[in-house]
C-alpha cells in the first residue's frame, strides 16, 4: 500500500512538474516588450480588451456603415467574444527601424485562422521555423513564432528578417531594460514611451543646428534653455481609465533613471500669492515657475516690436525686474455666440467678450512707478485703485497694475472672490486647473451654444518626482469615464 501511494504521489509530482514547465514555456502578453529592440524610438504597450469594455465599444461598433467597416466591425465584435483566438489582454506597437509593428499573442491557432480578415486575406505558409500568413494585398503580414505572432509592414522577406532579429535578442538589447521601463510600463490601460535619443539621431546634428538656429531669432541657444539634458532621455507615459477618472502620469529620465525636470526646474516651487487676482469661478488657472530663458526669450520678443525709445527702456526694466514665477487665467462666460443678421441670412458669430484672461507676474519690485511712467507717456488716466487701461480694439481694454511684487495683466475686472489653492498649487514647479463643473459659468455658457451638458473638472502639476494629469468627470452615468469621453467626442463631432 505504501509502496502504491509513493508510485501515485510521483506520478502527481510529475504531472505538476510538467504542467509548471509548459506554463513556463508559454508566451505570455506581458513578456512582448522582451521582444522590442532597445533602439525603437517608441513604444506602445495596451491593453485592447480592457479598453473595448471601458470605452463599450460593442455599443458602438453596431453604428459602424457596414459598406465601409462591415469585415472591421466582424472583427472587432469576434474579438471581443474572446473567439479570434487573439488573446486581448496586452499587446505591444513599437517602432523599429523606421517601421511599425503590432505583437500579439495567438491563444488559439485555429480559430485566427478562421477570421476572416485571415482567412480571406493571407496565404499561410513556413518559413525557417516561423509561420507566414502573407497578405494578397499591400495590406501587412503576419509572422508567428509560437503563438507570438508580429503584423508586419514590410514585403514579408523583410519581415521574416525582422521578427528573426526580436526574437533572437539578448536580454540587455532588448527595451525591457531601459531606464525606467520596467517601474513605468505597466501599471496603466496605455503605457507609452519615447526614446528621445534615437529620436534626435534622426536628424544627425542638422536637429541641434537648426534648433539652435530657431532660437537664435529670440536671442537664446539651447545652452540657455537647457534643453540639451532632455536630447537622450526617457519619456514614459502612464494612462488609466476608471469608473470617473482619467489619469495620465508621466515622466522624464535621465540614463540612470533619475528625474530630469528636478534638474532643470530646482527646487522652485509655485509662489501661490498670485492666485488671489483670479476669481474662483476662472475657468482654467495655469501657473509656473519660470526658467530665465523664457524671461529672455519674451524681453528679447516684445522689445524687438516696440520701436519708441522711452516705450522700450521701460519695458526692459519691467522684464529686468521679473522674477521666476508667472500664472494665467482664462475665465468663459456669458453668451459664447450672438446671433448677426446679413443681406445672407443670419449666423452666430463668437462673441469674444465672452472669453477673458488674465496674467500675474512675480517682480523682484514694486513696478507701479514703472506702470504709472508708461500711462503718463501714453497719455492715459490712473484709476483709483491704481491700474491703467490700455485700449486694444473696439471690444478689448487690457487692464495693468502693480500690486506689492505682482505686475497684474487683464481683460476683466478685479475678482470679487478670490480663488484659493484648491491643493495642488503649493510646492509644485507647474500646475493647472480647469473647472467645467455643472454650475461654473463655462459650463453654463457652452450649455446655452451647443446644448451639451458638462460636468468636470481637471488638475495637473509637476514636481521634483512627478507630473500628473487628472480629469474627474462629476456623476457619470457611464460605467467608465472612456465611454464618457468617446460618447462627448461623437456629440461635439454632430454639431
């Protein structure tokens, strides 16, 4: 008996241990990247199942014309049954070489063969251990090694030379191991990553003349901007969908992985002082720690437009005296159209007077004398409060005032209700916020033009570690916020 159960617990064990082995021997969706040359200047891994259910595709593959999408929309309706034999839980796009590529897993052979974008389209066929599905057209092939499969631009020579070189890649070759790959390419619907030194080798050292070339017209080179420190980074971006939010964190790396923005930025941080000149119900706040050659580059711009003496020196000593800090405000409201009547008929044109804005500068000074100077030269009154009003056109006046350190510049009046951090301002070098929720007058007003209902807002900032993107989408009746948003985008497409 004893002799009867050792023989069954060996034959168990064995059983396991060769289940264990072919587990491992198969091709996993997730291990493509190990597939990717280290060289492709960018890289795409998605998840095409989970973003079909997030986005409820299936509700909308059926609006598809079937004379123009009818064998698409088959395709995509098989798929998401799970019988294409196409396993949608990851797949890979990169480029390589000039070219882009598709990988995907096959799960099952001969239900791909099936398909009939396969099936009616390609010749099957061997070749050197891969098998080819070539198409009868221009349209791309198919190479599979295993159930790895690459759909492949290229005459199918070529892309049985190609798929050859992923699958024959060294570990260390492959873009698995680059900075930061692996911490940054996993944890989002969308993965996306550039390689900005194989970018930039595209255009050999023309790309760095002609920049340079650019920037000398503003008085700069890339040496003041900095900019050289980002020519051979690693640029990832994470993207994730849920049930109200939508996500996008990026990153910026250097080739030992550590962050790129904390070099070039500092240890600035938003001075959040500046937010009291925008009211609460702006519709969107943007504020900055400035580099000195964005300084430069507006002194250098503007005084080249001004042509008066005096005019000028004045101008010099407000951007001399500029320090690293600036915000901007656009605030919507009111009617964003009205109605215009013409021996043509009548249409709605945009009302301008709609959209304000508003810019708040950090100084090193007071600048009221500076402002107080200009109005005397220009002939222009000082209001009470001390601001001056510049005339631009028939519709447009640009109020401008020194306040404490803050040079003030806007097309609104002084906000009634100041806006406060709403928490993502202090301590970062950059962020933003945008309010398009239910009852904010920007919401109201695209309401009343367009008859769409929105109810949002976003926030985004950058700081030593990070830099985030985040849309929040108030009472959503979707199930995900990406059928919120494709939803939003077939409504504005109608108007």
């Amino acid at each position: 008996m004893e002799k009867s159960f050792r023989s069954h617990l060996s034959a168990a064990v064995a059983l396991l241990l060769t289940v264990f082995v072919f587990a491992s021997c198969s091709d996993s969706p997730s291990d493509l990247v190990n597939y990717v040359p280290k060289e492709s200047k960018a890289v795409m891994v998605f998840k095409p199942g989970d973003l079909a259910k997030k986005g409820n595709l299936e509700k909308y593959v059926k609006k598809f014309p079937k004379e123009k999408f009818g064998e698409a929309a088959e395709f995509i309706k098989t798929c998401m049954k799970g019988e294409s034999g196409i396993d949608m839980e990851q797949m890979v796009m990169f480029e390589y070489e000039g070219d882009g590529y598709l990988s995907f897993v096959i799960s099952d052979e001969s239900k791909f063969e099936k398909l009939d974008l396969v099936a009616d389209n390609t010749t099957k066929g061997e070749s050197g251990g891969l098998t080819t599905y070539e198409a009868d057209s221009d349209a791309p092939s198919v190479v599979v090694d295993g159930s790895k499969a690459w759909l492949c631009p290229k005459n199918l020579d070529d892309a049985i030379d190609a798929v050859k070189t992923f699958i024959a890649l060294d570990k260390e070759k492959s873009v698995a191991e680059a900075p930061g790959f692996a911490d940054n390419m996993s944890d989002g619907d969308l993965n996306i990553y550039f390689n900005m030194e194989e970018i930039m080798s595209m255009g050999g050292g023309m790309t760095e003349q002609m920049m340079n070339k650019e920037m000398s017209r503003y008085g700069l080179s890339l040496d003041d901007m900095n900019i050289k420190e980002y020519f051979d980074s690693h640029i990832y971006l994470t993207v994730l969908f849920e049930k109200d939010k939508l996500s996008v964190k990026s990153k910026c790396l250097d080739g030992k992985g550590e962050n790129i923005v904390s070099k070039v930025v500092g240890n600035k941080t938003i001075d959040t002082g500046m937010l009291k000149f925008f009211d609460k119900s702006t519709t969107m706040v943007y504020a900055s720690v400035i580099p000195d050659y964005v300084k430069k580059m507006y002194s250098n711009l503007i005084e080249s437009t001004i042509y008066d003496e005096t005019q000028k020196a004045i101008v010099e000593e407000i951007f001399k005296n500029l320090d690293d800090n600036v915000a901007l405000g656009i605030s919507i409201s009111g009617n964003l159209t009205t109605k215009v009547e013409s021996e043509w008929g009548s249409y709605d044109k945009f009302n301008q007077k709609a959209v304000n804005g508003t810019m708040v500068a950090k100084c090193k000074k007071s600048l009221e004398a500076d402002v107080a100077t200009l109005a005397s030269i220009l002939g222009l009154p000082i209001a009470t409060d001390g601001s001056v009003s510049f005339p631009i056109d028939s519709e447009t006046t640009v109020r401008v005032k020194s306040e404490g350190n803050y040079l003030v510049v806007s097309t609104t009046a002084a906000p009634s209700q100041p806006l406060a951090d709403p928490g993502m301002f202090g301590g970062k070098s950059a962020a933003m916020f945008i309010n398009l929720s239910k009852t904010s007058p920007a919401s109201q007003s695209i309401k009343r033009a367009f008859g769409i209902d929105l109810d949002l807002t976003a926030i985004s900032y950058s700081d030593k570690h990070d830099n985030l993107f985040e849309l929040k989408v108030n009472n959503n009746k979707q199930d995900n916020v990406l059928a919120y948003l494709v939803d939003l985008v077939l409504k504005v497409s109608e108007i």
